[in-house]
C-alpha cells in the first residue's frame, strides 16, 4: 500500500455522518476498517441504487463513500463484539465514531475506555451537536444540522419557506473537519506530542456556510433573507448579472463591474453575432465602457433627476442581453466569454460533468472493476493532487461484512473466537 497515510489504521465505526472522513483518508493510503452492524449501515440502503444489483450491496451513496475500506460487521450491544472492537482500537492508530455521549456510556466505547486500550489512540468524534453542551444527546440528520446551524434560513425563494440542500451537505461538511482534525491530530502525534480526542459538531461545521450571515445581524442588525435566483450583490438587479437561460441550459455571469473584460466584452461578442443592437453607437457604447460599474450605477438610480433614464436605459440592456443568451446555447457561452475573459459559469448538470472535456483531459474520473457487484463503476477524482503521495483507488466499498474474519484475525482473535461472533456475514 503507498500513499501518504500507508502506514496508519482507521477504525471507521461512523455512521453515514462520518463516510466522508473515513473516505478521505482510506485515498491517502490509510487501512480504513468500516465496522457496521448486524443487518448493514443505513447508508446501504439509501437511493439511488446499482440496477441489478441486490440490497445491502447497492446504495450509490455508500458505494460511493466507502470505497478504499475494508468492511467488518460487529454487534457493539455484545459483550464480544465490544471487545472484539477494542481488540481492534488497540492496534489502530485512529478510531472514527458517531456516537452521541449516552450511546457511548451505554456501548462501554468513551473516549477514556478506548484510550485505557490504546493511549496513543487519535479519537475522533463526530455527531450533529457535539460531545457537551444542552443539546449533545439530541438526535441528529442530515436536515437537522442544516436547519440548526441556519443554512436552511438562507436557502429559498423570498416568497417560500426555507429549503434543505442537496445531498447530505451536512454530513459531508462534517466529515471534511473530522479528517482535517483527524490529520492535525497525527501530525501533532508524529512530533511527539500525545493522542487525543478530535470532536467535531456538524451544526458547527455548517456555521461557515453562512458566510456572512452572522456578522450581518451582529453587526449591522440586518438579517439576510432568502433571495432564490437573487445576488446578495446584486440588489439592484443589473443587467448581465446572474442566471440566464440560453438555447440549451444556464449560465451564471457578472459582468456588470470591473473584473475581467467587463459588460463591454459580452457586447463585444453580443456584436460579432450582429446581436448588439445600438450598444456599439454613442452614447451607448462610451458609458458602457466607462460606467458600467455598481457604485456608478446605483449613484444613477438613487438620484431623482437621472434615475428613470438610466433604469430604462439598463432595461433595453436587459432585454438585448436575454435574447443573446437564449440564441447560444450554454456551453458556447460559457467558453466563448471565459476566452474572452468575460466572467462567465456554466450551470452543469450531471451530464455535462460526465462529459466535460477539461476533467476528461485530467483524467479525473477513476473507473474501477468492481467484481462482486459485477460492474464497472465510475468514480469521480480526488479533491486534492498530491505530487509525490498521490491517492489511489484500490476497492471497490466492502460487502457488507467482507473482511471481518480477516481484520479480526490481524487483531489476535483465533478461529474459535472469530466464529464465536457469528457476524462474518
């Protein structure tokens, strides 16, 4: 095994709040052991799923965040299976858990009953409100850390009611601090320093999604609404300056401003396509070179005696750059105006991933021979490149309870004691 971690032992015991981290670090090379319970992590059941694949063996999600592991199952509510979990904690140099404090009182799995096996143990924790606190035995999901660290306020139409992201970002927000923990832990370990607990609360983790939210009430008093397809800096909705739809697809653009080539440099492509109008003629054109910034711009509306020129003069740039937008399809837009310079995003969808020429040119998906599934499954890449430590991908996630005889005979249990357990499937 190589990699950056090839030398260090995780015991991923994380409930679906956890994957990522033990995902993380199972790329950099860690052995990464994922103990599930009798019957299988939620996550194996969660949709979409392979086609033609049976449950527990077909969940993307788990699929997806549990390749690189090797898998064991174990029933933490028996004496054996909590021993034979310890017995693996003494030999690891990481153990990631989910557990909420009560749940680890009653499974005999606190902190100081895994450091009295493994002093050197780095103990990570991670759940939706931490280890202390009023609210650390709440129970938590994914919607429930996005609702109380106040993401879900933010996210909406100004007319709706708050909506819940995508995707588990809760879950995933969480698991990248547990690994960042979980590293600064090892490196501080590796200079000698101690083991320790790493604790990690996903309304906390998701606190910085709010970016400026917080320091707008305590600041200014001002609260930030929800704005749907609306720019916290675009309030005065100045043409070319948000979503548009074109032929095929959407694009996002700001052009209105300094950066880049500016709103002069879409009218100049606008104008090679004869779709410029009067933009290129005076007055037009000088203002549009000179003036076309937001200070300017909001200077102009505010004042009583240029405003209603000016809003209907950005009105007829509005309507002149949605009828450019819906002629062109997306992805020309997209590439013609980056070429220009002109501050321009494609709006991708999952087919446009898939066949992106730039990640392709990477080579950043990752297919990979899944032989007990019986497929060939495409893995996107890594978020990181390291030059001299790349990570890899190995495995395939485990089958639900793979590997147990295996890591449980690496720990010291001999056959009996394995057999004992009756969870090897």
């Amino acid at each position: 095994m190589s990699g950056a971690l090839a030398d260090v032992r995780v015991i991923d015991a994380t409930g679906p709040i956890g994957h990522y981290a033990g995902r993380l670090l199972a790329d950099l090379g860690a052995d990464v052991i994922k103990v599930e319970p009798p019957g299988g992590d939620p996550a194996r059941l969660y949709r979409p799923a392979l086609p033609d694949v049976a449950a527990p063996e077909a969940g993307l999600q788990f699929l997806l965040l549990n390749a690189n592991k090797r898998g064991a199952v174990l029933d933490l509510d028996d004496d054996r299976g909590r021993s034979a979990l310890l017995r693996l904690a003494a030999g690891a140099d990481v153990v990631l858990e989910s557990w909420r404090p009560q749940e680890a009182r009653r499974l005999r799995l606190t902190d100081a009953e895994l450091r009295e096996v493994n002093p050197a143990l780095i103990h990570t924790s991670v759940t939706g409100f931490g280890l202390s606190g009023p609210h650390a035995e709440w129970a938590y999901a994914d919607i429930v850390g996005v609702a109380m660290s106040g993401v879900m306020n933010l996210a909406g139409f100004p007319d709706g009611p708050p909506e819940s992201l995508p995707d588990h970002q809760g879950y995933h927000c969480a698991s990248l601090d547990a690994a960042a923990g979980t590293l600064t832990a090892l490196l501080h370990r590796d200079l000698g320093g101690p083991g320790q607990l790493v604790e990690v609360s996903m309304q906390e983790a998701l606190s910085i999604a709010q970016e400026t939210a917080l320091q707008n009430y305590d600041i200014r008093d001002a609260l930030l609404r929800r704005l749907g397809e609306a720019s916290q800096v675009n309030p005065m909705n100045l043409p070319g300056f948000g979503l548009y739809e074109c032929r095929e697809g959407m694009v996002y653009i700001m052009t209105t401003g300094t950066a880049g080539a500016g709103f002069a440099g879409l009218v100049e492509m606008m104008d090679e396509h004869g779709q410029a109008g009067d933009l290129k003629e005076e007055p037009s054109w000088s203002f549009i070179q000179t003036q076309m910034d937001g200070a300017n711009l909001r200077r102009l509306l505010t004042d009583e005696e240029s405003q209603a020129e000016t809003q209907r003069f950005l009105d007829h740039l509005e309507e002149l750059v949605t009828a450019f937008m819906r002629a062109h399809p997306a992805r020309y837009i997209y590439e013609e105006g980056q070429r220009r310079r002109v501050l321009v995003g494609l709006i991708a969808t999952p087919a446009d991933i898939s066949a992106d020429p730039h990640l392709a040119a990477r080579e950043w998906f990752i297919e990979l021979e899944d032989a007990s599934r019986g497929k060939t499954l495409r893995y996107p890449g890594f978020p990181f490149r390291l030059q001299e430590t790349p990570a890899t991908l190995r495995r395939p996630a485990p089958l639900l309870g793979e590997h147990t005889s295996e890591v449980l005979a690496e720990a010291g249990l001999d056959a009996g004691e394995i057999a004992a357990l009756e969870v090897t499937a």
